[in-house]
C-alpha cells in the first residue's frame, strides 16, 4: 500500500464513519436539483449551479475537449482524497490516459491530471484551502481556481507534500498559458463572466 493509499483509507475510516455511508445517507435525503454536493473534511456542503459558474464551467470544459476525448473530462463527479473524510466532485476533471474506475466504482484520485474548481461564495473557502491541500496531497498535477468575483484564475503546479510550489494569478480576460503543464494548451478567459 503506498502512503497516498494509506491516507485515503485512514480518512475513510475515521470514527467509524465513511464517505461510502455518507454518500449513501445524501444519496436518500431531497437534494434540491441543481445543487452540487461535497463532503470536505468530514463536512457536507450543497452549493447551487449559478449561471455564471455553469458558463465558465463549460468554456473550460469545451477547451479540454478540443484536445482530449470525452471519456477523460469529468465534471461533478466524485472522487475521494486524502485527508479527513474528503469526498469531491470538483466542477471540472481531467483523467489520465487509460484510467479506470477499480471495483469501488469510483474514479481514483491517482489518475486525475487536472481540476478546475470554480469559486461560490459559499463554499469558497474550500476551494482555497482544504481542497486545494488535498489536490496537492493527492499530487494532481494542475489545479485551476477561477473566481467570478476577483475576475481572476489562480493556476497552481508542481505539488509536494501537501502544497503547490508554483502559482500564476491571470485576470479575466488574459490567456492562461498550461503549454508547459501537463495539459498542453492554453485557456481564453475573455469571455468568462464576473459576479
């Protein structure tokens, strides 16, 4: 079992609780349509799709899909990560050539190469934080914040032991240059709208 394995399963198991029971309680309980839901460390939060994030959610969606086939782009769909209890379904994920779901139906965070959350003030917080450590735990290779209400996208590379070493901040309406990532391509935010 390798750490980042040892690390999932220790936050999976944590008080006797899991994210399997978690989902399955959430699963039976009335989510309002439309509403997105999370569990961060142990947490669950349901956030609304606005337009605004739907729209951005889509351009970057629709600029993945230029280049990689539709069976590596996921959006809200969950994945677990390390640390306590953390069960994401990030707005939009990119999967490594060739992965599979394994017997637990559920895609492994191991071969998730990207993930781009887009900001809801309600939920902020975590994108920034608790999410953003995950990520870099889990070693995703790029994790993209776009935030409607700065009117900026904060890029962050090359994880280690729980951070992000590298940051690029681009205002809305600049290029965001991924050619030297893992990704490969770049990402227009000139029409990505603001809150």
């Amino acid at each position: 079992m390798t750490v980042l394995e040892d690390r999932i399963e220790m936050a999976n198991e944590s008080k006797g609780l899991t994210l399997d029971m978690l989902f399955e309680q959430l699963e039976r309980m009335p989510v309002p349509e439309g509403y997105k839901v999370e569990i961060v460390e142990g947490a669950i939060f349901m956030s609304p799709q606005r337009d605004t994030h739907w729209e951005i959610i889509l351009d970057i969606v629709e600029r993945l899909r230029t280049k990689y086939p539709r069976k590596r782009v996921k959006s809200d769909v969950r994945v677990d990560y390390p640390g306590h209890l953390n069960g994401f379904a990030s707005d939009v994920t990119l999967m490594a050539e060739g992965a599979s779901k394994p017997d637990t139906g559920y895609w492994r965070c191991q071969d998730v190469q990207f993930v781009a959350e887009v900001i809801s003030r309600g939920t902020a917080t975590n994108d920034y934080g608790p999410k953003k450590t995950a990520y870099a735990l889990a070693d995703v290779p790029v994790y993209l914040i776009v935030d409607p209400y700065q009117g900026k996208c904060h890029l962050y590379t090359q994880p280690k032991d729980g951070e992000y070493f590298t940051e690029l901040s681009v205002t809305f309406g600049a290029d965001i240059d991924m050619t030297n990532t893992v990704l490969g391509l770049t990402l227009k935010t000139d029409e990505f709208p603001q809150d």
